[in-house]
C-alpha cells in the first residue's frame, strides 16, 4: 500500500488522507474475515491504541479509524471520501485549544514516554531515504505535531498532548541534523535537549589557546618581535657608518 508522504505545505491534509487510505486498508483485510460488527470493534480497539501514542499521524489515523467503525455499525461504506474530516475547525475551537493549552502545561512530564524521534525513524526506516528527504519528512511531522497538540478533535489525554509538544523542538532539531548545518543545529539546540545530549553533540568546552586570550603567550611573542626589529636596526645604522669610524680603536 502506497501512501502520499506527508509534506510541509499541508501536513495535516496529507495526514488525513494518508489515514484513511490506511483504514480503508484496514477495513477492507477485517471485512475479508469477520462480520461487520466485530471489525467495527476491532476498529474501535485499534483506535483507541493509537489514542495513546504522541505521534500526531497516529492520532490521526485514531480519528479515521473511529469513524469507521460508526459507519460499519451504521449500516453505510465504513470509509467514505469525508477526508475533510480535518479540513476546518469547529465553532469555538480557539477557544476550547486555549483551555487545552493551559491544561497541558500544568502536567508532569511522563518518565517513560515514547521518543518520538526514533519512532518514526524506525518507521521510514524500510523506505531507504536520503539525509535531505528523511530531513523534509520530520521536519513536516514536526508541522503536524505543531498543528494537534492542542487540537480538540483529536483523542489523545492531556499527559500525551504533552509528549507531543516536547517532540516539535527534537524533531526540528533531527531535521536540522540530517539537512541543514550541524553547528548551527547545535548552537539552536532548544531546552527540552538534555545537557549530556548536547555535550555529546557539541563537545566539551575547548580550553582558550588564542593569542588574544592567553596574555603569557602575547607578551613572549611581543619581546620575540622587539628584539628582532633591535637587531635590524643595529645591522642598518652599522652598514651606513663610514668604514674609518668602524670602530674608535
């Protein structure tokens, strides 16, 4: 099954249609092998798995996935086109994203949660991207998990809405990584970057060994020079004395 990659110009529309293309997938290989009403529970069950994960296409595939299995108890396609089912937001969603947001950061980050990063590098793994694409690709989840974090529609818990947040600045850190320059990556590292992480990366504190800074150094560079411009100009005025006043002897 080929999916459209999720790209930076609309990585929330790729994402939905990327997840319906998955659960229709899904629903036609359930369908295959069991009654309507179990895949719609297994659709459910499914879904409500992916509602824990903080990766933002899972979340997104949860929401597809769900309204699959309403559909197929419903009696109707279990995926129909209604891939705009994140096309806009509903009324008063400004609102209901700033209650979000304040809830959100009043929870404790989570000990064990996944690494976000390393997931969906595990997950691209098998298409063999280059640097640069595999750049694009996070750097486009990183425009996704921007966009859901705080998104009402989407069922994720408070405690992963806030795994989502603290991976945007990782992954564009990653994507930096892989296509932009390293030491600008490191000087833009963001705080959620451990100290030991970074150290790794930068490396440690190089000890000052400029001219500038070491003012020992400077001052045995400054009598090297003072003596030898002494013995020029000892070596001018003895070739420009005429030869009788040589010497008083």
């Amino acid at each position: 099954m080929t999916t459209p990659p999720i790209t930076l110009k609309n990585p929330l529309g790729c994402a939905a249609v990327e997840a319906l293309q998955t659960a229709r997938w899904e629903c036609a290989e359930l369908l295959s092998r069991r009654p309507a009403l179990l895949a719609a529970d297994l659709l459910r069950a499914h879904a409500t798995e992916l509602a824990t994960s903080p990766v933002a296409s899972d979340q997104v595939l949860s929401l597809a996935l769900e309204m699959a299995a309403r559909n197929l108890e419903a009696g109707s396609a279990p995926v129909d086109e209604a891939g705009l089912f994140l096309a806009a937001d509903s009324d008063g969603a400004a609102e209901a994203r700033e209650r979000l947001r304040s809830l959100v950061l009043q929870q404790p980050p989570a000990p064990n949660s996944i690494d976000v990063v390393g997931e969906l590098e595990r997950r691209l793994a098998d298409r063999r991207l280059t640097p640069v694409a595999l750049s694009r690709r996070l750097a486009a989840e990183a425009s996704l998990q921007q966009a859901l974090w705080d998104d009402p529609r989407i069922p994720a818990a408070n405690s992963v809405r806030l795994a989502m947040l603290r991976s945007i600045p990782k992954l564009a850190q990653r994507a930096a990584d892989l296509g932009g320059d390293p030491r600008r990556a490191c000087r833009n590292a963001t705080p959620y970057v451990g100290t030991s992480w970074r150290r790794t990366v930068v490396g440690a504190p190089r000890a000052k060994s400029s001219t500038a800074s070491s003012p020992l150094r400077w001052s045995s560079q400054k009598t090297g020079w003072l003596l030898l411009i002494g013995l020029l100009v000892v070596a001018l005025i003895a070739t420009a004395m005429p030869i009788g006043m040589a010497s008083p002897y």
